[in-house]
C-alpha cells in the first residue's frame, strides 16, 4: 500500500544493456575454433592477392616491353622483314644485281663468283641433241621419244644420259668467256 490508502499498479518493462560477461570454457574453445578458420581465410586470401599481383605484374610487364619496342621502331623509322627479292645476272658485265620485289629498290651489286659465271647450255627442255649433229628446236624429240628410241632390238633399254652428247658445232656459239671447253685453247691458238 502506498501513502494515502491508494494502491498504485506495478509495471515491469524489459531492456537491453551492454554489461560484463564472463565466457564458459565451450564458448571459449568455439572461439578459438573460429579464430584459426580466420587466420586460414586471411593466409589463403593473402596468396590470392600475391598471386593475382604476380600476374598482372607479369602482364604489366609484357605491355612494357611492347610499348619499349614499338617506341624504338618509331624512334628508328625501321624494321628488318623477310622482303621477297629478285636477282639478275648480267653475264656481260660479270656482275649480280638483286632487287627488292616491293619497292623495286637495288639492294644488291656484286661481281658474280665462278660457279654463277656457268651459264646453263641453251637446250629445249627435256629436248635431246643427236651426237654431234645439230637438230633445230622443231626437230628435238621429247625425252619419252629419246627413251623409246633407245630400246635395243633385244628389247633392253639404254640409259638415256649415256645416249646423250654434245657436238662442236653446238659449242661455237656460246661466248667464249662461258663455255667451259674453251678455257685455254685460246692461248694455244696464239702461240
């Protein structure tokens, strides 16, 4: 009862308050439990990064290089390429010229060596020359014809690069400084 004689109604009301609570060895041992997959999450999670940073380093450093390589090609004006060229003998100069395909430029001048000083004889392809006896381009017969003409009565076959040669008379043409059978008669001649 309260002062007067009136009776006043109690009320209760529930509310939250941050207060001190000691843990209970379950909850500890939960804890720690949660504080090792923490520091696992954090070590895996740091290799990621390291990873992640590795590559894009590693790209980082492709793009650099292209970027230090086309700036020295615009720095030159230059680059080497594989340029399809020409080259022309001129037998009567003894020389070699060789000629971009691209631009046309000459690239190349040089005295021909030996061997290129071998011109190839002026023969019709797959043609063959009677022995000794010229035979106009008409009259060449085909290598098959040369091959069937060389059956002996036998029926055997002879070998068509024996039945081959070459007569003087096909020889007298070339120039003398390309034909190989002439290499010093010209001096016997003088002398």
């Amino acid at each position: 009862m309260l002062k007067g004689g009136l009776m006043e109604e109690m009320q209760e009301r529930k509310f939250n308050r941050l207060l001190r609570v000691l843990f209970t060895p379950p909850e500890k041992i939960e804890m720690s439990e949660q504080i090792a997959n923490a520091i696992r999450n954090l070590k895996k999670a740091q290799d990621d990064l390291a990873s992640v940073a590795a590559q894009y380093k590693s790209e980082m450093k492709k793009f650099e290089a292209e970027i230090a390589s086309l700036a020295e090609k615009v720095n030159s004006g230059w680059e080497m390429r594989s340029i399809v060229c020409r080259e022309i003998r001129d037998y009567n100069n003894g020389s070699v010229y060789v000629f971009r395909d691209d631009t046309e430029e000459l690239i190349e001048e040089r005295a021909m060596t030996v061997g290129e000083r071998q011109q190839a004889l002026p023969f019709k392809e797959g043609a063959v020359v009677d022995a000794g006896m010229p035979v106009s381009d008409s009259e060449h017969p085909t290598v098959a014809e040369a091959q069937a003409d060389t059956q002996s009565e036998e029926g055997l076959t002879v070998p068509l690069t024996e039945s081959v040669t070459i007569g003087h008379d096909e020889l007298k043409d070339l120039p003398e400084d390309t034909n190989i059978f002439y290499v010093g008669k010209k001096e016997s001649q003088d002398t």
